[in-house]
C-alpha cells in the first residue's frame, strides 16, 4: 500500500527550488532569509515528500541527485503557474489581441448596429477577430453564453432573462413599415385596421417567449392577424413592396430601408413603449478584462447611434 506523504505547501516548494538552485544549506538559507537550521529541516521535510536525497555531498560541497535536477525543472514551472494564478489579470490591451469575440444578434442589427461594431473594432482592435453568430429560436444562447461559445448576445426583450447580467444599449420607437403602393399608406393607420390588417411577422429568436410586440398587444388583451412570417429582417422590404402587408418594427430599421426602397413609415396606432435592446453576458465573464471592454465599447456604439455622448 502507498504510504501517505507530507503535502507539498507552496513556502516549501520554494525552499526546493532555492535548494536545487544553489546546491547548499548556507546559500539557500541565506537567500532564502533563514536561519541554517530552518532550511535544514526543510530539506529533511522534502526528502521524506518525494522519498529522494535530492542534494548529495560531494569534494566541492553538494551537488543535486538526477531526480533532483528533473524536480528543478517541475519547481520552476509551478512556481511560475502559483505566480500567473496570484497575480491579478493583465490589462486589456486591444490594439495588440489577436482574440476572437464571438457576438450573438438577430439579423434585425445587420444593418443598424452590427457594421459600426465592425467598425469600432477594426478601428481600435485591428488584429482581433469578430465571430457573429444568428441567435433563434433553434439556438440556446444563454447555454452558449454560459460554456463560452458567446461572449456577449445583443436583443431585444420585453423582460431580459434575470439569471443574465443585462445592460440596456438603446431604445427604439416602435413603428409600422408598408409598401408605398399600400392603400393606408398615404392616409394611416387606426388600431382597429391595424388588428385587421395582414401582418408580416418576424420568426421568433428566441423559443421561451412571444414577439416584443405581440407581448404587448397581449397585455391589453389583444392579437394581431400574422399572415407571414419570415427569418431573415433583410427579405422584409422586398416582401412588403409586393404585398399588402404591413410590418411592424423599430424606427432605425424602417428609416433604413426607406431611405432606398419604396416603402412608407407611418406612426403605430398601438401605444407600444419603446423597443429596449441589451447587452446580455453570464457570470463566468462578467470580470474578464476583455469582455469588459467589449462591453464599454458596444454601449458606446449605442450611444453615438443615438446621438448622445460615450459613457
């Protein structure tokens, strides 16, 4: 049966190490700042945890057994590891990562909020890389969030789930997006066409709720007439150009296609309250430098966006 032997505390460790090192009791004793004696029973101690008399004497003084010299090397390197682990983390320094972050988003920010992130990081992180990965109703981002498939998902929910560190990045005023061709599009909209009203709906992203919007119309006991749904934001101009659908979405994402398309913007006649994005990351994250300051950088993002200054 294997004996039990004395366990091999860290002050120890470096008596080993300074031992092997300098090869002497005197030397060791005094680089170390102790007395003779002290050393001396620690070298007894160590001879008895690794069953070796890793120092030997010799015409010159001691010399280090073969298996002392190959514990020099495992000395060496542990206290090196009880170092990196003792010490706190490094400063971010994103002009010289070469990391990958991996960012979750529905496509509705492809063309609104994902391409000035793109922009931020080549600019101040020129060798870091950006992996953005669709979130659905298939995906489970919050169990990617937790294993490190994400670092960060960027949506919005009516209630963010609470077991996530959540941050608010921007708001968004809810709107009604047609084609121009539409009948209503010249005239508006009251919310007894609106319910009437043939809707394009986006699938849902995430599978554990409904829509932001039918979330709200269900509050006030109340249902939309959904005739088509679509996974992709980008098809929904084009969809609406050639039907009599209506789409109902935030002002940035409609302003943005109105720019270039023929589709019309006009007011909710539901009183929705604004479309609120966050940030959302776990617990295993929530101090790494890096995603720290992903974190500072997507909500100043948000912040030029809406014009107001970086936080």
């Amino acid at each position: 049966m294997e004996r039990n032997r004395e366990q091999l505390e860290t002050s120890l460790l470096r008596v080993l190490h300074v031992l092997l090192t300098e090869q002497s009791v005197s030397r060791a004793a005094v680089r170390l700042g102790l007395s003779q004696p002290a050393v001396s029973n620690s070298l007894r101690r160590l001879r008895g945890i690794t069953n070796d008399p890793l120092l030997v004497r010799c015409k010159t003084g001691m010399v280090a057994t073969e298996r002392g010299r190959e514990l020099l090397a495992y000395a060496s390197d542990a206290l090196a590891a009880i170092e990196h682990i003792t010490q706190p983390a490094a400063e971010f320094s994103p002009q010289a990562s070469t990391r990958q972050f991996r960012l979750g988003a529905p496509d509705y920010l492809d063309t609104l909020f994902l391409p000035h992130i793109a922009e931020m990081l080549s600019r101040q992180a020129p060798l870091a890389r950006l992996m953005v990965h669709p979130i659905n109703a298939d995906f489970d981002y919050q169990d990617a969030l937790e294993n490190g498939q994400l670092d960060i998902v960027v949506g919005n929910w009516l209630a963010p789930p609470p077991q996530l560190h959540t941050s608010r990045v921007f708001e968004d005023e809810v709107v009604c997006m047609l084609g121009n061709h539409h009948p209503l599009a010249g005239k508006g909209i009251s919310l007894d066409h609106y319910l009437q009203m043939k809707h394009l709906a986006p699938t849902p992203y995430v599978s554990e709720r409904t829509s932001f919007i039918d979330g709200c119309l269900a509050e006030q006991g109340l249902r939309r007439n959904i005739h088509m749904t679509i996974p992709y934001f980008g098809q929904v101009p084009y969809v609406l150009m050639s039907t009599d659908l209506v789409f109902t979405t935030g002002r940035q994402f409609a302003q943005h296609y109105a720019r270039y398309l023929p589709v019309t913007i006009l007011p909710s006649p539901f009183p929705f309250p604004p479309m609120c994005f966050y940030q959302l990351w776990h617990k295993r994250s929530h101090n790494a430098p890096e995603i720290v300051w992903l974190r500072r950088r997507i909500a100043d993002v948000a912040a030029r966006l809406a014009g107001k200054p970086p936080q």
